[in-house]
C-alpha cells in the first residue's frame, strides 16, 4: 500500500482539525486517541481521533528541540510523560477519564536535556544526552527528585532511546553504544551503565527499541539490522533487506515492525525465541522521513516528516500484519516529535 501526500496539502493544525472533525465516528474513538508533540519553541501536546481530527492541543509548558530519538512520549496506565529537550524538564499529564482527555499534572526535571521516556511500575524513566535517571511514582505523582541516576559511556548528545527489562533499563546511544543499568527492588536506578556484550563489529549507529520481558529488539541503523538483546548480550542479528536503515521499531504480540527513515516505509518482522525474521520488506510507504512508530491492539500510528510539514497516519493492523490507512493529519511543522496511542477507557491494562 501506497500512503500518498501529494494531494493533501500543507494544512494548519485547526484546519486539519476543524475539517476531518465532521467525519468523526464517535463511537470509534471514544476511547482511542493518538497523541504527539509540536516539538517547537513553545512545546504542544497535539491529541488526534483516529481518524485525524485534532481534538485538542495542551501546552507542555516546556521547550522542544529535540532530534534523532524515539520514545519521546511514554505512558502508563495513568499517565503520560512527553520530554521537553529545550526546557531540560519532562511534562506529565494525567488521563482524564471522566472527560475523555488528558490534565497537565507536572513538570519534572533532568539532569540534563531529556530526549526519551518510559514508565516502569512504580518509576518515571529518563534518558537524557549525559544521564538516565530514575523518578519514583506515589500517590502524589511522579516526584520532582531523581531517587538513582547513572552516567552514560559516551555521553556526546548521541542519546537516542530508554525501554524497561526486568530488573534493568537498556538504552542506546548512537555512538554505537547499547547499555543497561540495573535496578533495585524499587525499581530506582542502582550501580553503573554496561556495555552490552557481543555487539557485532559493524555496529554503526544504535537507533531505536522495543521491549519485551527480558528482551530488547534494538536497530543498528547504519549497518542496516535489528538485534536481539537478552542477558545483557546480543543473541540475534538480522538484516532489513531492501529497505535501508531501520531507526525505530514497536513491538505487540507476534509483529515487530520498524519505521525505515531513508526508504520512507515501515517493515514487518515476526519475533519470537531468538528469531527476527522479515515477513514483508514493506507494508506501507510515505512521502517523508519516519522519526517515531508506535503500534498496539491492532492500530498503528506513524510520525513523518518531510523536511516542510509533518504528518501524523494511523493505521487499522489486521491479524496478517497488514496495514490499512485510518486516519491522516498534516501539520504544518517539520519538527513533530514522539507517538503515542492512548487507550482511555480504565479496563485497559497497559
């Protein structure tokens, strides 16, 4: 399938908006919305319906400007962290169930610039350019304080993605560095990061992961795979085929799907064991570059950019893995940054 843009034009986030909002199958995403950030100056949360309509917008209260990551929206059964690289701080919102919509609660600050979130049980995780950091979660929130943080290896501004394993955090950084922290009983970062072992010789350039368990699929973008991460090693490579330079990837059930930022087009693989095997070299294409994927209970959402606007597609995901466009917005900024797909209805279970 063929996602063409030629024909939309470069719309503002109202017109998009007021426009798609008539087409609204409200009974289609009462309980689904697909979230992103302006990623601007002025740092806007930006919720979509499925079907592209923007429902609302919610200042952050913090700075984008960040580039090159993934993750940078994160979400838990309650919450919602979004980075804020400009303003060195991470916004939390809390899901208004009651209202169908998300509440500004907090910003929390880092160590340094933020460029990716993740949500452990009882913790707020943040990887900035120089650290990861830890942020406990209570009754009260996320607090402001870091309770563990621990020195990247390389620490150049490289800093590309945090995920949660059992017991550990593993990032990447993209000079050419995966590395895990452990965590304490509490889930606060303890001890020093390590170096994954077994990382192939043409390492070049860790991007984006997913995980799962004690597992991690991370992308090596430049050498053109995606490895398997287990124990703190590398059990698995695989390459992407045709299509050059897996960057992000998301992970549910079976399909682990990576968005290909020079060939414009996302991947399916399927993952299970130590296998990642290619099912489909392309399942869809864009106009623009992928910078961030995100896929669960049979929806996928993908943010593109192509160097004018941004674009934010959702798809319908069928048992096969196939995709079908649902929903479509341009946004008439290049930066657009981090995808989320946020179930509001309180019996799901993240």
């Amino acid at each position: 399938m063929k996602t063409i843009f030629s024909n939309i034009g470069i719309l503002s986030l109202m017109a998009v908006g007021a426009a798609a909002a008539q087409t609204v199958n409200s009974s289609a995403n009462e309980h689904t919305l697909i979230v992103t950030a302006s990623n601007t100056a002025s740092n806007q949360l930006m919720i979509y319906y499925t079907n592209g309509a923007l429902l609302k917008q919610i200042p952050t209260e913090g700075q984008g400007g960040v580039s090159g990551n993934a993750g940078g929206i994160a979400q838990n059964h309650d919450r919602l962290a979004v980075v804020n690289f400009g303003s060195a701080n991470v916004s939390v919102f809390g899901k208004d169930f009651e209202h169908a919509g998300l509440r500004f609660e907090t910003a929390v600050p880092a160590i340094a610039n933020p460029v990716s979130v993740a949500f452990g049980k009882d913790h707020l995780y943040i990887l900035t350019t120089t650290h990861v950091e830890s942020h406990r979660i209570d009754r009260h929130g996320v607090n402001a304080t870091a309770d563990g943080a621990a020195a990247l290896l390389i620490g150049d501004g490289s800093a590309a993605q945090v995920g949660t394993l059992q017991g550990q955090l593993i990032f990447s950084e993209k000079s050419n560095a995966i590395e895990t922290v452990d965590l304490d009983s509490r889930g606060a970062i303890a001890g020093t990061a390590t170096m994954v072992a077994n990382i192939p010789a043409n390492v070049n350039a860790p991007f984006g992961l997913a995980t799962r368990g004690n597992d991690a699929y991370v992308t090596i973008a430049h050498a053109n795979e995606i490895s398997l991460v287990r124990n703190d090693a590398v059990v698995t490579v695989t390459g992407s085929g045709t299509q050059q330079a897996p960057c992000w990837v998301t992970l549910d059930g079976a399909f682990l799907f990576s968005a290909n930022s020079p060939s414009q087009s996302v991947s399916r693989y399927a993952a299970y064991g130590e296998k990642i095997i290619q099912d489909a070299a392309v399942v869809t294409t864009f106009n623009g570059n992928p910078t961030d994927i995100t896929y669960r209970a049979g929806l996928a959402a993908v943010v593109d950019g192509d160097g004018t606007v941004s674009h934010v597609s959702v798809f319908d995901v069928d048992s096969s893995g196939n995709f079908t466009l649902k929903g479509l917005a341009s946004i008439n900024n290049a930066a657009t940054n981090g995808i989320a797909i946020v179930r509001l209805d309180e019996s799901i279970d993240y």
